[in-house]
C-alpha cells in the first residue's frame, strides 16, 4: 500500500543552522504531498502541498520540491530559528478525497 | 479566535466509563474528521464525514462513535474506556476532500483514562 518515510525521531540543531528532513513516498501515480507543522499544545497546520513533479512548495522559509524520480519530497530550510521548533509531519493524499496518509512526524529541537 | 473549538481540553477518566468529546467548527467547511495522538501513533486518522455522512473509519472498535446533530458539530463519543485510549484526540475540517484540500484541526482533547 501507499506510505511515508520521513527521518525518525528528532533532530537537534542550533539556531542559523540548515535543516533537512527527508521525506520519501511509495504510491503510484501523482500523489499530493503536503508538509504540516505542529508547534506544542497544537494542532496540526498545513505548510505547504505540491502536486506535480518539479513543482515547489514553500511557506516561513522552508521549501521541498517534489521529486517523482527519487520519490521524495524533503523538507528543507536554510537557516532555522528557535521559533521553528516543532514537530513537522510528511504526507500524501494519492487521491483528491482518499485520506491522508502520514509519516511518523520529526520532532525539530531548535538549541539556543 | 480559535475556528474549530474542542471541548475539553483536559479530561480524566476511569475504565469503563463514557466520554463525549466536543467539535465545533466556524470555518463554513463540509468536510471533518477525527484523529487521534499518542505515544505509539504520532497521528492517527479515525473518521471522516461530508455533509454529516460518514464517509471513511478507519476505527476498528465499535467503542468509538461520532455524531453529528449540525453541519459544523462533529462529536466523538467514546463507550467502555480503556488505558489504551489516552491520548489527544484531534478534530480537523476541510472544505474539500482531504486529499486535495487544507486540513483544519482545533487544539485537541487530552484524554487520560486510569
């Protein structure tokens, strides 16, 4: 069936430092991709989608461009800030009204 | 102001007994949905309705039921509490499907069953 990976568990940078997450999918055709954020004490919030191959996304300076070639979507932002901790989450609809299916989420520590 | 207010926040309960947690949303949205958060499954899709039909659960236990009595009410009432069901149950809206469309979720219900 359709899935996500995304790196596991937390990553720990300090601040200006650049963030990666990888996010890689398996399903077939061209699924929807979409990074959420969930910052403590709340809900989920989208940052971005893309649908097409090549196509970016981005939103508060981070940005993945979705790759059908290697299957991934990663996650990235050039120079983080303390604000930016949180737990940020890869998904992907393969269809416009099927759920989302989610990875497992990666917690962002951010040290002052 | 919060556009998808759940109530409780927090709640304690004892095994065995009865829940209902509280969704309301204020975004004019068609579609919502039940997800749930604990330790063991970072995020974990529940129901879905359009149009206060049911469309999808993914619930395997008959213990959890949703209702909608409005457009933009979607409660979660849960029978038969167990441990295992502690967690934050979150409500989300969208105003199209949830594969094409922006997930809205409130804040969540705490849940603490001992």
């Amino acid at each position: 069936g359709d899935s996500v990976t995304q790196t596991e568990g937390q990553v720990a940078l300090s601040e200006e430092d650049f963030l990666t997450i990888h996010c890689n999918y398996s399903a077939s055709g061209y699924p929807t991709l979409f990074w959420y954020v969930q910052y403590p004490g709340e809900g989920p919030q989208l940052l971005f989608r893309a649908s097409r191959d090549k196509e970016k996304g981005s939103s508060r300076g981070f940005e993945a461009t979705y790759d059908k070639g290697t299957t991934s979507f990663h996650l990235r932002k050039a120079s983080v800030q303390e604000s930016d901790s949180a737990v940020y989450y890869c998904a992907l609809s393969p269809d416009s009204n099927y759920q989302l299916i989610w990875g497992s989420g990666t917690k962002l520590i951010i040290k002052p | 102001d919060p556009k998808i207010i759940q109530k409780p926040k927090y709640l304690v309960a004892v095994t065995g007994s009865e829940k209902i947690l509280i969704c309301e949303q204020y975004l004019g949205h068609n579609a919502m949905y039940w997800y749930r958060q604990s330790a063991k499954k970072p995020l974990e899709f529940m129901f879905s309705y359009s149009y206060q039909k049911l469309m999808d659960n993914q619930t395997a236990s008959s213990r959890f039921q949703p209702q909608s009595s409005k457009k933009n009410h979607l409660d979660l009432q849960i029978t038969a509490l167990k441990p295992d069901d502690s967690a934050t149950y979150f409500c989300a809206s969208s105003q199209e499907g949830q594969g094409t469309g922006q997930l809205y979720f409130g804040e969540g219900s705490k849940l603490t069953v001992l």
